[in-house]
C-alpha cells in the first residue's frame, strides 16, 4: 500500500476542519426576518455586522441653524439669482451653507463661487448646482409617488462629496475574439452594476437610461408565440434586478414572491415604490444628467465620455430606504419641498471661466 495515501487524505482533512474553525473564516452572524407567508420562503437575510458599519454611515447632519423666513427677499439682495429667489435672505444663506457641508465640506464656497463675485456663473460646479437645485425639488415635489414625504436634499446623494460615491456611466465592452464569441450580449466581464456578477455590464443604459421594457416573463408553460423575449432580454432584466436588489442591500424577496416573479398580486408592496423608482431614475438622467453633458469636463464623464448618471443605489447607499427613512426636509421646506423654476439654459453655450451670467435674466424668478 502507498504510505503517502493516508497522509494526504487526512492532510486533506484537517484543513478542511481549519477552514471552517479557523481565524478569519467564520460565517457572519446573519438576522433573518421573514416578509411573506409561511412556507413561501420570503425571508430578508441581513449580515449583522454590515449592518453596524451601515447604521453608522447613514447618519442624517443637523441643520446649519434655523432659518428666518422674514425679510428681504434674496431676489432683491443679490444679482444673478434664478432659482432660489422667492428665499428670505436668511433662508438663502442656511441653504448655501448647508449645500457647502453636503457638497463640498473641504473646498467650501470658493467650489462653486469665484469669492471676487459671488454673481458670478463661471465656475461650472455652480452652473450644475443650480440644475440640482431644480431637480432636487422636481424630486420632492412630482415624485412622492417614490420618495414619500421623506425626499431627498443633496446630502441624501453627495454625502460630503462632489461627485456622489455610487454612479454609472457606459462602461467600455471589450471586443470580441469573433466568429462564435462575437455577440457577447455584454457578458462575462465583471459587471460593476450587477453586483460584480458576469450578467450584462451595460444593463443600466438600457432601463435606467432608455426604456427597453423590463417584463420577460412567460404566461404560458409551452411557446406560443405570444411572448417573443428569450434568454438575452431576460439577463437584461436580471442584469437591473441585480442592481437594485445590491443598491437596496435587500434580496430579492424584498419586491417578489420568487415562486412567482411576474405576479403582482403576490409581490410586497415595494415592489410598486421600486416602479416608480425605475421611473424616477429614468426620468432624472434623461431630463437632467444627460442635459447637463456639455457643462462637466471631462474627467467627470466615463471612459466612453457620457456624463456620470443616477442609480438607484446614488440615493439608497446600501440601504432599503435612503437614510433609514429619516427625513431632511423639515428645515428646507422653502428651499427644496416647493417647486420653483424650471427653466433651462442652453447649456452649450457656456464657456468655463468666462460665462457671468448663464440663461434667463436674473429678474425672472417665479414664486412657487
Ligand atoms: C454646491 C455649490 C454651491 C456652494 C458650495 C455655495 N454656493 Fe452660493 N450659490 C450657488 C448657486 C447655484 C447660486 C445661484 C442660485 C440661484 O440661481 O437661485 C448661488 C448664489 C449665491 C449668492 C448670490 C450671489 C448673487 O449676487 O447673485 C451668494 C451671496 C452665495 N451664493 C453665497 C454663498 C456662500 C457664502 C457660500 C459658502 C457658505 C456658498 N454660496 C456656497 C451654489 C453654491
Ligand atoms: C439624485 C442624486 C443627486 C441629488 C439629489 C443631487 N445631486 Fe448633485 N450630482 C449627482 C450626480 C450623479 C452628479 C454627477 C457627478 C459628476 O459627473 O460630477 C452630481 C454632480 C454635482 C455637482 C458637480 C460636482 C463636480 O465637481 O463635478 C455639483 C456641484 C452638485 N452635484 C451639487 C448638488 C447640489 C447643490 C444638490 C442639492 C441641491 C445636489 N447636487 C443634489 C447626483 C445628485
Ligand atoms: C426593489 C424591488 C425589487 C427587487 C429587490 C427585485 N425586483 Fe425584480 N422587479 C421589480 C419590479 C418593480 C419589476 C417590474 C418592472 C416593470 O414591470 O417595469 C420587476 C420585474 C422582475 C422580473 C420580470 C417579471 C415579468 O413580469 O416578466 C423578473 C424576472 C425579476 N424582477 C427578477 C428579480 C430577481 C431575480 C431579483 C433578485 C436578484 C429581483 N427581481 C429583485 C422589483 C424588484
Ligand atoms: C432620488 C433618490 C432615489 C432614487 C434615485 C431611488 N430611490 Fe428608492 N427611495 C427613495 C426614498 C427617499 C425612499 C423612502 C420613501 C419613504 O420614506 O417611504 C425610497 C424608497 C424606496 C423603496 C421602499 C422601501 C420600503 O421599505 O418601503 C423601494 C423598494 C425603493 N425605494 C426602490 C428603489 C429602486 C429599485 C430604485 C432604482 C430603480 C430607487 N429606489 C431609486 C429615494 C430614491
């Protein structure tokens, strides 16, 4: 008999045990929580201790100070103003020192203002920052369908920095070696958006830019020609499932009753906020991202120069509801939970460092 035999098998098998018991290899303590009907298997599985770093990190910051809705208006203390001047002056000021914690707590002011004239629209960050003011509000405003009463001010994506930590542009597809391989359908790469899986990498362009319908689902057990959609137009839809379902930090019993994926009847009801948050992020890049294209330099579009675009994880962060549901809304109700403005300048005749004054007169503030 081989001697070496039983020593590489029960080798083979300590390391197995070490594996398990070891340092560093320990399963995560996991809370279960369950959504649906008994026997369904709808269960919420949450590493505890992700959650902890999560808490942590979605922590809402105070208000500057509480503003004075008395006095002045903004639009007659100050020149260039063309969203926010139905603002007290005092309202005007805790917002634009809020905005400097939320966007850029390190550069302060100077990110967006030429400090020599404040008027002034040649620094490009206050050009985008006046588009976000105004779709900041369309968010509160138009889509409580989504967001409730809580809503979103610029902190709910920016978190203290310029550029939101989670966004997504085209990615570069890497060609294919031809012949058989030659249609990859956008696969086995590591697709960022889909939760680093190999599932279509440029799904979000499809259904968060365009509006390619989502539902693949048969009816029928047999093919009877009615439904036409094969495997590639359902990765699609999984390639976006997977997306949200990582943006949320949920599984997909979050939305679903997997037994059934297409059947509203057994869904929860998130699954019919997460409709209308498809909707919105749509509508957010369309109407406002891509809008925006000849303003960013750039470094701050993706490899394929398209401008960097809202998902749902850009508001969510990892979380079910952007920070635990907690709203921020009560100390700017008149500056981002009305609607003012909505005009647009043409943005592609702005020239970084030159333009004082972009779009309408600067008299043309309308009340909300
Ligand atoms: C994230 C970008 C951003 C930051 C940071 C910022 N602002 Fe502003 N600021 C704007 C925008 C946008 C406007 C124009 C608002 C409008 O058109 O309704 C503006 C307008 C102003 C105006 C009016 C100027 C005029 O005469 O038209 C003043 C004053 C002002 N900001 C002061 C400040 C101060 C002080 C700070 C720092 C505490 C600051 N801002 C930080 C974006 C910013
Ligand atoms: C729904 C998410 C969302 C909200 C809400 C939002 N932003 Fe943004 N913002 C973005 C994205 C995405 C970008 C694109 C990043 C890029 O390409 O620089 C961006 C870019 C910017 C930039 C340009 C940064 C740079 O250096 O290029 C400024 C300034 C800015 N936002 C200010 C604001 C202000 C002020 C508010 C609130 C009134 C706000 N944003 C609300 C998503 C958001
Ligand atoms: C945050 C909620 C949410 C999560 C999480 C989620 N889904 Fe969905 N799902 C939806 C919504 C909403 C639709 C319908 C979209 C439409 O009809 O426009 C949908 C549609 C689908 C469809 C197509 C159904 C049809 O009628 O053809 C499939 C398949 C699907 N999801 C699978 C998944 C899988 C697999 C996961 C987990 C990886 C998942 N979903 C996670 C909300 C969710
Ligand atoms: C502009 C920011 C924003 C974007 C983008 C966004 N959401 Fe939300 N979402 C919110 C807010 C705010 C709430 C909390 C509403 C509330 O308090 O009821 C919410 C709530 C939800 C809920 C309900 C959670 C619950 O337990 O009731 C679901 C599901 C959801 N979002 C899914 C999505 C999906 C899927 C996407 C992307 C397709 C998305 N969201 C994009 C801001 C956003």
């Amino acid at each position: 008999m081989k001697l070496w035999l039983p020593f590489a098998a029960s080798a083979g098998a300590l390391l197995a045990v070490a594996s398990f018991v070891g340092a560093g290899w320990d399963a995560p303590p996991v809370a279960s929580e369950q959504l649906g009907f008994r026997g369904t298997g709808m269960f919420q599985h949450k590493d505890i201790e992700t959650e902890a770093a999560l808490k942590a990190a979605n922590v809402v910051p105070p208000a500057p100070w509480q503003a004075d809705p008395s006095g002045d208006k903004a639009s007659d203390l100050y020149q260039n103003v063309q969203v926010l001047g139905h603002l007290s002056g005092d309202q005007f000021n805790q917002l634009m020192a809020a905005m400097t914690e939320w966007v850029s707590p390190e550069a302060g002011c100077n990110y967006c203002h030429n400090p020599e004239n404040l008027a002034s629209d040649e620094v490009y960050q206050k050009v985008v920052a006046r588009r976000m003011i105004q779709m900041t509000q369309t968010i509160n405003v138009d889509w409580k369908s989504h967001v409730a009463e809580t809503g979103v001010t610029c902190y709910t994506c920016h978190r203290g920095k310029g550029v939101p930590a989670q966004v997504w542009s085209s990615s570069l597809e890497p060609k294919p070696a031809g012949n058989m391989t030659s249609n990859r359908n956008g696969q086995n790469v590591v697709a960022v958006n889909a939760g680093n899986s190999s599932l279509p990498q440029n799904a979000l362009m499809d259904y968060l830019l365009g509006d390619k319908p989502i539902r693949v689902h048969a009816n029928t057990a047999l093919p009877t020609g009615v439904n036409t959609v094969g495997t590639m137009e359902t990765e699609g839809t999984w390639s976006l499932m997977m997306h949200m379902s990582e943006s949320l930090g949920v599984n997909c019993t979050a939305c679903h009753n997997t037994r059934a994926f297409n059947d509203w009847d057994q869904s929860p009801p998130q699954r019919v906020t997460a409709w209308h948050g498809i909707k919105l992020a749509r509508h957010l890049n369309v109407t406002y991202m891509e809008g925006l294209t000849p303003v960013f330099p750039a470094n701050r579009k993706g490899p394929e120069g398209d401008v960097l675009k809202i998902g749902c994880a850009t508001c969510h962060n990892g979380v079910q509801k952007p920070l635990y549901g907690v709203s921020m809304l009560k100390d700017y109700v008149d500056a981002v939970a009305v609607k003012g403005s909505t005009d647009v300048p043409d943005f592609s005749t702005y020239v970084p460092g030159k333009t004082e004054v972009l779009g309408g007169a600067a008299t043309s503030v309308t009340q909300p």
